[in-house]
C-alpha cells in the first residue's frame, strides 16, 4: 500500500444524504477482484442510463472535475450493507479522499484498510466546500494525514478524526497484514522465550 502523509487535490461535488454501497457499486458488480477496473463500475446506475451511456448530468461524467480526487459528499456516507469494493470502485475512479459529516462504521473501516481517507468536518465546513467546487473548478485543498487536518483556501485549518493504528498503517504504507509481518521476529522471540508457559496452558 502506498505511503500516505499529505496531498493536494480538487475537489468534486456530490451533496447527496445517505449514499449507500449498493449506489456506490451495485452488487451485479462484486464478483470480479480487478481493483483498477471497478473504477468504471463506480456509481453506476447514477452514471449511465439503461443503454450503458454516460449521463451528462452527473458529476464523474463533467468533463470540469475530471481529474478531481476528492469526493465532497452528504451525510452518512457509504451505508447499508458491507462491501469492501465500495473504496476499491471509489480508488479506482480516481478519488483518494471522501469528505463528509459523517461515514457508515463499516465503509469508513474498508476505507482506511485500502488507503482511501474518509474525512470527517463539520457542516458549514462541508457546505463551504461543496460552494468551492461548485464555484471554482480551479480550487485545491490539502489533506495532511500526519496533523490530521484539512487545508482550505483560505488558509484555515480544519482537524478530522482517525484511529491511532489506521493512521500509523497509512503513513508507513503497509496494510493490517504487513503490520503483523512486521512483528514477526518479536512474535517469534516471546514465543521461544515462553515454552514453559505455553506447555502448562496446553495442558
């Protein structure tokens, strides 16, 4: 997974409530595990009509946020049923950063675990920013995963939250599983080291 400290990007509009995974990637789509290509599948059935075309109207077809790798959604973001191709559609497409008011538990856990970062501002903040996009197809924003906060263009600053281990994991760019294959050679030591209590706890 690629190291993640702070980037800059622009921004695209999607002031919806209550975006939930089956909108983000249906489920006629889970069965493939190509990433790269759930990109296209992202968003589908807001993004092309019955015949597979692009609907000019929606924001992943504008041709001015094309290049925009930072969602500005409505509340409650990524609900209903678990899938963890919602962040893989969403990365493919682009994006390398969810803003919102607030995240579905299990949507902002798959999101973090495969480097996409779901950021947390309050309303007006959010409101600003979707006025930004809408306004000036020009305006960046810096995320800065290590202070944990988001740089708007005028110079403010706004904290989000993140755990503690997700954020060690995305700033040294290894996933759950290269974080405990880290540790092998502590693991392997406690281990050698506690014979005589393993073999009393067998028995």
């Amino acid at each position: 997974m690629e190291k993640i400290n702070t980037f800059s990007g622009r921004l695209m509009p999607l002031p919806i409530n209550d975006i939930d995974t089956d909108q983000i990637i249906p489920a006629r789509f889970l069965k493939t595990t190509d990433k790269t290509d759930l990109g296209k599948q992202a968003f589908f059935d807001w993004r092309y009509d019955a015949d597979g075309n692009p609907k000019a109207d929606f924001v992943l077809n504008q041709p001015e946020y094309q290049g925009a790798t930072i969602l500005v959604a409505g509340h409650n973001f990524g609900c209903g049923s678990s899938r963890e191709h919602a962040p893989w559609a969403l990365m493919g497409a682009g994006l390398r950063a969810v803003i919102s008011t607030d995240f579905a538990d299990i949507f902002r856990n798959n999101a973090l675990k495969n480097g996409l970062i779901p950021v947390i501002v309050d309303e007006e903040t959010k409101q600003q920013l979707i006025s930004l996009a809408q306004e000036d197809l020009s305006v960046e924003i810096t995320i800065n995963l290590a202070d944990q906060t988001v740089q708007l263009p005028d110079g403010r600053k706004v904290t989000f939250p993140i755990d503690s281990f997700s954020k060690y994991c995305l700033l040294n760019g290894v996933d759950q599983l290269g974080f405990l294959l880290s540790l092998e050679s502590e693991v392997v030591d406690y281990e050698s080291n506690n014979q005589q209590r393993i073999a009393t706890t067998a028995l």
